[in-house]
C-alpha cells in the first residue's frame, strides 16, 4: 500500500442503481491495437456539444495531419482537424452519430497515407513557462473535448466563474456501462500518460484534492494508476461496481457528498469532472502539441470475431472498424453506438467514430433482442427504487405520456440523466428513457417557442409604436401646414390698421381742402403753402388707400367681409320681401302701385348684389381657412377617435380579405390540381372553394362598406375630397392667371401695378399651396389613397 | 354606557385606519391596463397572423378579455383553446377551423430573389418587421424572426413567396413519442443476462 492511499475515502453511496451483466471480458482481453487506415476520413463539423466549427479548407486542398480544418464559432465550440494528412474531397453532408439519423455537414478527406505532420508547437516545460490560465486557449485550440459521452468543450469546464472555488478535481474512470472497456484498457497501458494530464488540470484549478474514482471491476486498472500516480498527491478511490456510478452527479456524490443542484453544474460546489480519456486528450494536447485527432474506441458484441480496443483516427467510419473487427455483417442484430444502456442504434455503417465515440456494440440479435411488447404500468414502484437521481419515474412516466409537461416539469423532469436503470428494471417492459426523451424535447421545443413569440411579440409592439409615431408625425405635418395659413389672417389686423390710416389721412386732406377753399375764399396768402399741405395729405391718403386695396387683396381680409356681406345680404333681401309683400296687399288694396313697386325692383336687384357679393367671397373665405377653424376643432377630435377605430376595423377586415383570398386562391388551385388528377374528393374541394370565396366575398364588401363609411364621414365633417380638389385647382388657376396679368403689366411698364400685382400673386401662389397641402392631408387622413 | 361608546369608538377608529391603509395600498399598488389582456396574449402564439380576425396578438388578446370566443387561433391550435379555456374558466371549444386552415407543420416565409421586382408590399405586410429591402431592391426574409403567418404572400404582386416547411436540424430534433402499451419501442436497448 503506498502513500497515496494511506487511508480509504469515505464513499457515499448514491440512491437506487442497478446491476447488469457486465460483458466487459469480451473486449478487455486484447492490448490496444491500432485501426487501420480507411479509404476516407468523415469529420463532422460538430462532434462535440455546442455550436458546429466552420470550415476553413476548401474541396481540393491538400491537408497535413494535425492542421487545423475548421475553426470554433462562438464560446462553446471547438476546432476540428486533419487525422491525417490528404486531400479534402468533399464538404458536405452526411450521416453523422445522432440518433434522429439526419444528415449534417462534414469534411471528407482522402488520406494520402504518408501521416506527414503539421508544425506543432509542443509545451514539455508547461509548468514553468506561462500562467496556467495561458493553457487553456491551448486545449481550445487542440480541440479537446469530454470524451466520456457528452463531448462538452474541456476548456470550458476549466475556466470556472471566479465566485466558485474549486475545491476538488474529480477524474472519472469508472466506465460502469456494461460491455465498455476503452477506459480500462487505457488505464493499463496509459497509466503515466493519464496522470501526466491529470497533473495539468492540476496546475489549472489549482484545487484541494485531486480524485481519481475507478470501479472495483477493473483491478489491472487500479494497480496501474496506482503505480503512476505514487508519489504525486493524486487519490485513487476505488468506487463498488453499481451502474450509473459514473454519472457525473453520482460519481462526484460519492466521492465527496456533495449534491449538484438542480439544473445546476458541479461547478457550484466546488467540483470540475473530467475523463480519463480526456485527461491524455490533455496531456498530448500540452506536451506534444497535438490537436485531438484519434481516441481508444471498444469495439465489441457476439457478432465480432476479434472485438476489442482500437486507437481510431476520428471521422474513421465504422464499417472499416467492423471489418478490421472482423465482423460477422449477418449476424448483426444491432449495430449501436456508445453502451448499451445510454447509446443508440445506428442506422447506417457509414457514420465515422468522432470524439464522443466510446464503443461500437455490434451485438447478435440474441444478444440484444428486439424491445418486448410494452404493458400497462402495474405501479410496483421498481423504477423508484433504482432511480439513481432520486426522481419519481412513475409520476414523469404519467405526465410524459399524458404531456403534461408542467407538472412533469414541477417532478424535475430535467434531472433525468436517461440511465436507462427505471425501463431496465420495469417488468412492464416500458420504454420509459423515451418518455422521458420525448417529453424533454417537448420541454425544450416549448422554451424555444416562447421565447420566438416573445421576441415576435417585442418586433410586432415596436412596428405598432413606429407606424403609431409616424402617424403623429403626418398628423403634427398636416397641423403645421394648416397654421402655414394663419399668418394670412393675422394681416387682417394690418388691414383695419390701414384703414384707419387711410380713413384718417383723408379726413386730414378733406380739412385741409376745406381750409384751403376757405383761405382761398378769404383771399389769404397762406394760399400756397395751404396749397402744397394739401398736395402732400391727398399723396398721403392714396398711399394709405393703396395699402388699404392692396391688404385687402390679403386672403384673409374677406373673412370679416364676409360676416357683414352675409348680414347685408339677408337684410336685403328680408327688405326686399317685406316690399314685395306691401306691393301685394296694396295691389290687393287697388292702390297706387308704381312706387311700390319701383322701390321692390330697387331692393330686388339689392339683394341679389348683396348674394352675388357673398357668393364672390365665399370662395375666398373657403381658401383662407379650408378646415373651418375654431368651431370644427371640438368635432374634429373626436372625429379623429372614431377615425383610429375605424382604421383599425379597415386593417382587419384588409387582413380578412387577403387570408380569405389567398385560401381561396389555394384550394382553387387544389382544385384544379385535384381535377388533373381525377382525385374523388373534388365535390368537397368545391366547397371549400366557394367556402372562400363566400368568406372573401365577405370582407370586401365589409371593407367596401365602411370605405364608403369614411368618404362620407369626410363629407360631412366638409373636408371632402371633391371640394378641395375643386378649391386647390381654383386657386391654382388664379394664381395663373394673376401670373399672366403680371406679365402684361411688365409689358406695359405700369410700375404701380407690377408691385400691386406680384403682391397678389405672392399671396395667391400662398394659397394655392395650402390648398394643396389641405388636399393632400385629408387624402392620408383617411387612408383612402390606396382604398 | 361608557362600554358602548368605547366599543363603537373603537370599530370606527379601526375602520378609519384600515380604510386608510386600503386606500393608500390600492394608490400604491394600483394595476396599469387590464392584467388579463396579458395574460391572454402570453398564451397566444404570437405570429401575428390575423386569421382570427384581428390585425395581431394583443388585439386578439383584447377582444378575448371583452368576451369574444377564444378558439379562433389556428396557428396556436387545441393546446391554445385548453390553455386559454383554463386561464379564463372558460368552456373548452372545438378549434374554429372556419377561421383558417390549422397546420401542424411550423413554415417559413421564403422569397424567390430572382423574381423580386422591389415593390415593398410584403415589407409594409409583415406584423414582425422580419422582411428587409428597399424600393426597387430585393427584399428578403429574415427566417429566424418569420412566423409563419402567410401575410406576405398575398400581397406580393409577381407571388415570388413561397411558404416552405421548416425541416428538423440537429439542434431541434427530438425524441418521437412511444407509441404506447401494447406496441414496441423502437429505440430501447435493454441488455440481457446471457
């Protein structure tokens, strides 16, 4: 007994585990041999867990063994390289060790059989030469990864979050699966190799105690790691033969009692697990630089004639394992990748060993029969008592079945490690590790569908919240080109200013005139100078008159006008038929009527002056302010409400239309398809197409209906298209025909009349404008330019 | 006396100050919007199809919460109507297939580029902003953020979009369900003593 186990470590022993037969001696007793060469060399980009490597070779390119030929994409991923060194002939998809027997992309190479080596940059002194965190790139590098089964990224594992401390390192090499022996055999013969990569992780995670845990089934092993490990502070704990001992959780549960939390990692307590294999992965990656390009794989099963333990160049296919193996290919019952507790059967021999690649189980058909009749659960409770992770397989079993993943869930489905021990022990004969598999895929397919329709849900509230900001943004455009047209009525001011100007500069002349003729009557001297303040006022007051005309043509000066026209009009015409009605009674009466009735034509063609007054300044009243102001504002707000709503039921109902049209346009053409055919169901094809067409039919006329909805509405609210149109137009060729007017007055060279007219025809291109935006605002507003 | 008028002194300075208290917790506490629109539109699918009759999701969600019947959402299917019926106590319907054709298959809108005139028309279409491009450039379809919801294709003037399944990859596969008692698995291996 040497120093290293100078006491015996306290095991805990895990709940539940079973015993099957072992049938380990069926490859154990052959030294590791060498696999041959193939013909071609399948790597698939993704032989470890995380995100698939990309390829950095193209078809063609001849590569050394060793070089790298994809690089990792992302944290969790990892390299691949060349086995050996040839040529890349292909890259591309094929069948890869995945249960569901997909296709997935790989790089084919065709060895040229000369194994030449790429540079390595080989570590012997690694101890000294750099910090330890400096190897971990390293082993990325190498592409190392968990070669126990799951193939996680080493490098990964050895880079723990500085608030976990890492107290122990456990080195798993308990290989409880039965039939397996690459670990065993690697132990043997690798013995110092092994300690010599345990020792690197070592120096990495610097931990308190360093755990080697070995199944008391494999004695050779454990004198041999003993011998290695001798002197190096390095633990050999020696675990009892109890399948799945070599779960990650149970192994580290029992050799250190502590539990790894749910959906946790062993990191959290303190705890990094590694392989074996992975251990001289590690040891070759640092010390001599080489990327990991070959494992030990078991090949065994009743249908090899020499089964045993090979080194395999990753991306060998197993067809060329079986026929080194010596394979009987008839009396393969099934050919399965992994044990026969936790791997899966092959579909194809064509599928290449990668890095997770433990064993190649061609087992005879006795040997592995077909799964028997699954029967009811008969609730023994057998399956509780072997589960090694403390679950409830009964209750998982129901709400699997029942897909009843929430409550599958609450009985930590996720905790499941898929041992197999629960439908091993079952009398029933239920498959319950695929319950378990099928409700976790479940599990999963739901995450990932909640979190695609939360962020459906984020794309679909943004887009709603730019179209709502765009529209405010339309409607706050459309506020500022209706305020465009204010400044034109805040000249009204002006004009009653000028007025007044004008008003008084004329009582000013008119005084002066009188003074003038009373001077001139008296016969005095200050005639002259009387005479020349005359001059000046009468100037003054055309000035003042011309301001007056020329503010008056202002757009918004009419407004006041118009009040006061309207009111002369009615006056008139109320006078007119007051007139008309003395006229009767005194016709009526046989009185004199002449009079009478001069006076009623007089007030006739009054009132029809005062009405064609109105009627010339409506237009203009009209343009100074195309939305009535003030008074439409209340409405018009709660115009708007209504208008969003109605928007809304429009988008609906457009949607409607198009999913109804666009069914019915598909089982139109299942119809037609069907008609080609001569299918049967043609009469329910029909059907379903004037189902359809009745639906679409429906929406339009739904959609039609509130379209003509909103036109009137508009009409009412006297934004109507059709007037602004009239109006924008109006004014347009107003404005054309004060340019013409311009023009001539240019021509004649009447400089007065070019300022009165550019004057006017500024205001009137003003105009014009206003009208044109008003137009084109309402167009939006209601969403008809597209209806 | 004395005892009757301590005794309702003292329910009334109890109701003062837990009426104080009520009030202060329902001002501090106080829900904005209707939670169970929420809720509603958590369950719905949200791809934003308007099969059901409404421009999207939340809209859906809402006329829901206002009493409409809550089995019109074929991409969510029977396990929508269940969920739904058992958030709101409502009675579990038959899906309303009326309302569109209901698929098992998930698809993804795809656009032929070749034949893409540029015109926009499936851009202004999508609920989800998943289709980039400009006038008169080609438009194309972001797969990750698509759902599916058809929107695009009838809009399309040269219907250059077709819808195609999404096939499983590595990392979305999983395992079929067992066919059940009395038939035989196909994946399980259990070892036998020899």
């Amino acid at each position: 007994m040497n120093a290293s186990i100078g006491k015996p470590r306290l095991l805990f022993d895990f709940h539940g585990g079973i015993h099957p037969p072992q049938n380990k001696t069926l490859s154990n007793q052959r030294p590791i041999r060498p696999a041959p060469l193939p013909a071609q060399l399948i790597l698939p980009l993704n032989m470890h867990l995380g995100a698939p490597a990309k390829p950095v070779v193209q078809v063609g390119d001849e590569v050394l063994k060793g070089q790298k030929i994809a690089e990792a994409q992302g944290a969790v991923s990892l390299p691949v390289h060349a086995p050996t060194s040839g040529k890349v002939v292909a890259i591309g998809p094929r069948p890869i060790q995945h249960p569901s027997g997909l296709d997935a992309p790989c790089i084919v190479i065709e060895p040229d059989g000369r194994e030449q080596w790429c540079e390595l940059h080989p570590l012997p002194d690694w101890r000294t030469c750099c910090p330890p965190s400096a190897l971990i790139p390293r082993l990325r590098e190498a592409g190392v990864a968990g070669m126990g089964g799951a193939g996680f990224p080493s490098a990964v594992k050895l880079s723990p979050r500085a608030e976990h401390p890492i107290e122990q390192l456990v080195i798993n090499a308990v290989e409880c699966e039965p039939y397996i022996t690459a670990d065993d055999m690697l132990m043997r013969e690798r013995a110092d190799q092994i300690i010599a990569g345990v020792e690197i992780l070592r120096h990495i995670l610097n931990p308190k105690e360093v755990i080697v845990g070995i199944e008391d089934n494999k004695p050779q092993a454990i004198e041999a790691m003993r011998r290695a490990a001798t002197g190096s502070g390095i633990e050999i704990a020696v675990v009892p033969t109890k399948y799945p001992s070599g779960g990650e959780k149970q192994l580290i549960y029992m050799l250190t009692g502590k539990e790894v939390p749910s959906g946790g990692i062993p990191a959290q307590v303190g705890v990094v697990c590694h392989n074996t294999g992975t251990a001289l992965a590690i040891h070759r990656a640092i010390v001599f630089g080489e990327p990991l390009i070959s494992r030990v794989t078991t090949l065994t099963g009743k249908a090899l004639r020499e089964p045993g333990n090979m080194e395999v160049l990753l991306g060998t296919p197993v067809s060329a394992l079986l026929d080194a193996a010596g394979a009987d290919m008839n009396r393969i019952g099934r050919l399965v990748m992994g044990g026969p507790m936790m791997g899966f059967t092959l579909h194809s021999s064509a599928i290449p060993v990668v890095k997770t690649t433990n064993c190649i189980l061609a087992a005879t058909a006795e040997e592995l029969p077909p799964p028997a009749t699954e029967q009811p659960c008969i609730r023994c409770g057998s399956c509780a008592d072997v589960c090694p992770a403390d679950l409830l397989p009964q209750q998982l079993f129901w709400y699997s079945k029942n897909q009843d993943l929430e409550r599958a869930q609450q009985y930590n489905l996720m905790d499941c490690i898929e041992c197999g021990a629960c439908a091993y022990v079952c009398p029933s004969h239920i498959p319950l590790v695929q319950y378990y598999r099928f409700a976790k895929g479940e599990v999963r397919k739901e995450m990932a569908e909640q979190q695609k329709a939360d962020r459906a849900r984020q794309r679909f509230e943004a887009r709603q919240d730019r179209l709502a900001k765009e529209q405010a943004e339309k409607e706050a455009r459309r506020k500022a080109r209706l305020e465009g047209s204010k400044p034109a009525a805040a000249s009204g001011v002006d004009v009653a200013a000028l007025k007044a100007a004008s008003l008084e500069a004329s009582a000013a002349y008119k005084a002066a005139v009188k003074a003038l003729k009373a001077a001139e009557a008296e016969g005095s001297d200050q005639v002259a100078a009387l005479a020349s303040d005359v001059e000046q006022l009468k100037a003054k007051a055309d000035a003042a008159k011309a301001a007056v005309r020329d503010a008056g043509n202002a757009p918004a000066a009419p407004v006041v006008d118009v009040a006061a026209l309207k009111a002369a009009s009615l006056e008139a015409s109320a006078a007119y038929k007051a007139a008309v009605k003395a006229l009767k009674e005194a016709e009526a009466a046989g009185q004199d009527v002449t009079a009478l009735r001069t006076e009623a034509d007089a007030l006739k063609a009054k009132a029809d002056a005062a009405k064609a007054a109105v009627r010339d300044a409506g237009p203009a009243t009209a343009k100074a302010a195309p939305v009535q102001p003030a008074t439409a504002e209340q409405p018009a707000a709660e115009k708007a409400d209504d208008g969003a709503e109605r928007a809304q039921k429009m988008k609906a109902l457009k949607t409607a239309f198009n999913m109804s049209h666009k069914h019915f346009k598909e089982a139109t053409a299942a119809l037609e398809h069907a008609e080609r055919e001569g299918a049967d169901n043609l009469e329910e094809l029909r059907k379903q197409v004037e189902r359809f067409k009745l639906k679409a039919d429906k929406a339009k006329a739904a959609l039609g209906l509130l379209v003509d909805q909103a036109k009137a509405d508009m009409r009412a609210s006297g934004s109507d298209l059709k007037s602004l149109k009239i109006e924008a137009a109006q004014t347009e060729a107003a404005a054309r025909q004060k340019a013409r007017e311009l023009e001539a007055a240019r021509v004649k060279g009447d400089d007065e009349r070019i300022n009165v007219l550019s004057r006017e025809l500024d205001a009137l291109q003003r105009e014009a404008q206003v009208a044109a935006g008003a137009l084109k605002a309402a167009t939006d507003e209601q969403g008809l330019a597209d209806a | 006396m004395t005892t009757i008028l301590v005794a309702v002194f003292a329910l009334l300075a109890l109701a003062a100050v837990f009426g104080a208290l009520l009030g202060f917790a329902s001002e501090k506490f106080r829900v904005e919007g209707d939670p169970i629109v929420e809720q509603i539109d958590a369950l719905l699918p949200q791809t934003q199809c308007g099969q059901c009759g409404h421009p999207g999701c939340r809209p859906y969600a809402e006329a829901i919460a206002a009493g409409e019947e809550h089995n019109r959402c074929p991409p969510g299917g029977e396990s929508t109507v269940v969920a739904l019926s058992e958030l709101l106590g409502r009675e579990v319907l038959p899906l309303d297939a009326e309302e569109g054709s209901a698929l098992d298959v998930k698809r993804v809108a795809v656009i032929r580029e070749d034949e893409c005139i540029g015109c926009t028309k499936c851009i202004q279409a999508c609920p989800v902003d998943a289709i980039v491009g400009a006038a008169k450039l080609m438009h194309t379809v972001i797969a990750d953020e698509c759902t599916g919801c058809d929107l695009c294709v009838e809009p399309c003037p040269v219907d250059c979009i077709d819808m195609v399944e999404i096939k499983p990859t590595l990392g979305t596969w999983s395992w079929q369900r067992p066919p059940g008692v009395g038939s035989k698995p196909d994946n399980l291996i259990p070892v036998v003593t020899l």
